[in-house]
C-alpha cells in the first residue's frame, strides 16, 4: 500500500464524543511532529483525520498507536470516499480494495454505532456474501491467514462507503470496535461487562495470565459485586470493599471478603495483586486514592475508571494521565498507563495501570 491510495484516518467512537476523539488524534499526531484536520461530526460516532501532507500518511501507519487513542473504538486507514449505485456496488467496492493493497485475512461491513446506522445492518448482511465471493475471486481474501490485514467497509448508508485498512495488533479485534459479550447468569450487575471488556482490551494475553487462582486483589465500592465476581470468577481470591450490600454467593463462594468500610481510607494489611475501583467520584479523587496506593507498595497493578464531567472532558483525561505519570516516575519499577473509554463505559474512562517487567 503507497500514501497515495490513502486519504486519511478513521476512527469510530462512541456517539456525542466526537470532539474528544478528534483531540485525542490531533495530540498523537503532533507527538510524532504532523499536523492535520479532522471531521467531526457531532453524534455521528466517528471522526476523519486528514495530515496536512499526505506522505504523512505512512508515518501515521507505521508509528500511531491505536493503545495510546483513548476515545478511539477502532482505527483505520482508507482510501476516498465511495459513491456506490444500487445496481452496480460490487466493482468500485473491489477496485477500492485492490487499490488499498491486499490480501487481506478477513472482510468486516460496519457503521456508525448510532441509532439512524444501525438501519443499514440489514442491509450489511445481506450485501457482505456477494461481496466477499467477489473478492475470493479476484485473490484479495484469504481467511486463513490471520496475520494479513483486515479489509473494512464503512458505510454512511447504502450508497456511501469507504475501505480501510486495520493491522491485527495496532487495532482492535472486534467488528466496529464492539464486543459480543455475554452477560454473565451468575453475575450481580451489568458493570461487570466493563471488567471484562477491559480485561479483553487493554491487557496482554500474558498479562491476563496474571489474573489466575491463588493471586489477591481488592475492590474499591464493590456494591453489589459486579467487578468482585470477574475477579472471583477466575479464582482469585478478593476483598471486596463497600458499605453497601454485596450478592449473597459470592460470599459464599468463600473467595470474597466482604468489609463495610471507607473504600478511600481503606488499607490492606498486605500487598495485593491487583486492585480495581469502579467509584462514583470525582476523577482527581479516585486518582489521587490510586496513586498512593502504589506510593504505599500496596498493590502490584490497577484498573479502574475515571467518570467523566460534562465540560473539558478531554482535557480532565489528560490532566489525570499527566498525574499518574509524575507520581508513578518517583517509584521504584514501571508502569504501562493506557486510558480507553470502552464500549461497556458510558461518560468515563477506564485506566490500567500495569508493571513492566
């Protein structure tokens, strides 16, 4: 693929945080000394960054990182808009391809995650069989290898479409950036899907790894245990920290501790493995509790999610992620900091911070 088959970056989010995610490119691409703008249509959940040269194009390729984008779902590369008539979709749609390079692993039809989008999925799946035939036949698709690209089409409606480009690794592995999970029978509330999308996103298979029987965590306003039971689930055993009431089996499981106390005044009497908070606070607040906490040496790593305010939420986001990076940079070892609002989240932000070793 050349930078001249390429106009721009692609990236969707969630609806109504369109402007967060147009800064969020805009500072990763001044990082790496390029400049550009972006469409960024209100509510439309999805931005277009276009460099101001387009040679830049593959430095962005080879050097942003989809990990460092917080309000970024997926991230591709594409080509020119596409006007597509009813009757003849099916070339300009490969030729589209062809240009983009190829072959490519797999082919995903998607929209916008909104309400007026979702419309067209009917129409995606429908359409998806006939296009892939076409581009099996003209060698552009091979399923079974995994680690080629993923060729994207992203319609506007029925007639309006770009092809992307997304690199297993630098992207996310799910079709528009939204997994299919299950909500778990067992589990006490639907924040438990915010555990585990985080869980699924932001660490490393080696890292999950770490999440086995036998390690310890606690949970900062564990009521009603939606994030105690994901932890509790893999056999970890958990102290789950809050006033409120917890499920009755997990208790019962004999993995959780249940303490009625101050989850912002508590302290473990040993180190812990993993600590995660899911509180209604103020972000600074919930920052500042973490950070002493790893000030203290009393756990090892952390997620937890920052809720947003109605104003500025980029710029608190960063003020936070700026906060962490000094009191971390004092200690002892190294940390990972990746900031990502999830599908599962709503107005917040889930952080991890995670050790290098």
């Amino acid at each position: 693929m050349t930078h001249a088959t390429l106009s721009g970056v692609l990236l969707y989010c969630r609806a109504g945080f369109e402007k967060e995610c147009a800064q969020d490119i805009t500072l990763a691409a001044e990082s790496l000394g390029l400049t550009g703008w972006c469409k960024a249509v209100p509510d439309s959940a999805h931005v277009l960054f276009h460099p101001a040269q387009a040679s830049d194009l593959l430095v962005l390729k080879k050097r942003l990182a989809f990990a460092e984008l917080c309000f970024a779902r997926q991230m591709l590369f594409i080509g020119d808009q596409l006007q597509l008539s009813a009757e003849n979709r099916l070339p300009p749609l490969v030729e589209a391809a062809k240009a983009l390079g190829g072959p490519f692993s797999c082919l995903w039809l998607e929209t916008a995650d909104t309400n007026a989008a979702k419309e067209l999925s009917g129409f995606c799946r429908k359409f998806e069989p006939h296009l892939k035939k076409s581009l099996i036949a003209a060698g552009l698709l091979k399923p079974d290898q995994t680690a080629l690209p993923r060729l994207h089409i992203f319609f506007l409606d029925s007639s309006t479409a770009y092809a992307g480009v997304s690199q297993p690794g630098n992207s996310t592995n799910w079709p528009m950036g939204i997994p299919r999970l299950r909500m778990p029978r067992e589990a006490p509330s639907r924040s438990t899907l915010k555990l585990a999308e985080a869980l699924l996103e932001m660490l490393s298979e080696q890292e999950r790894v770490q999440l086995r029987p036998g390690r310890r965590a606690v949970d900062l306003g564990a009521s009603p245990g939606g994030w105690t039971w994901q932890l509790a689930n893999r056999g970890m055993k958990v102290t789950a920290v809050d006033n409120g009431p917890m499920d009755s089996a997990l208790i019962k499981s004999g993995l959780v501790e249940h303490l009625r106390a101050d989850g912002f005044t508590f302290r473990p009497r040993h180190p812990v493995d993993w600590l995660v908070c899911d509180m209604v606070e103020k972000p600074a607040r919930v920052v500042d509790l973490i950070a002493r906490w790893f000030e203290r040496g009393d756990c090892r790593a952390a997620i937890f999610n920052l809720k947003l305010p109605m104003k500025r939420r980029f710029e608190e986001i960063q003020l936070s992620k700026a906060v962490l990076e000094q009191r971390l940079s004092r200690l002892d070892g190294s940390w990972r900091i990746l900031l990502r609002q999830l599908y599962h989240d709503r107005e917040e932000v889930t952080v991890a911070l995670l050790p290098i070793k």
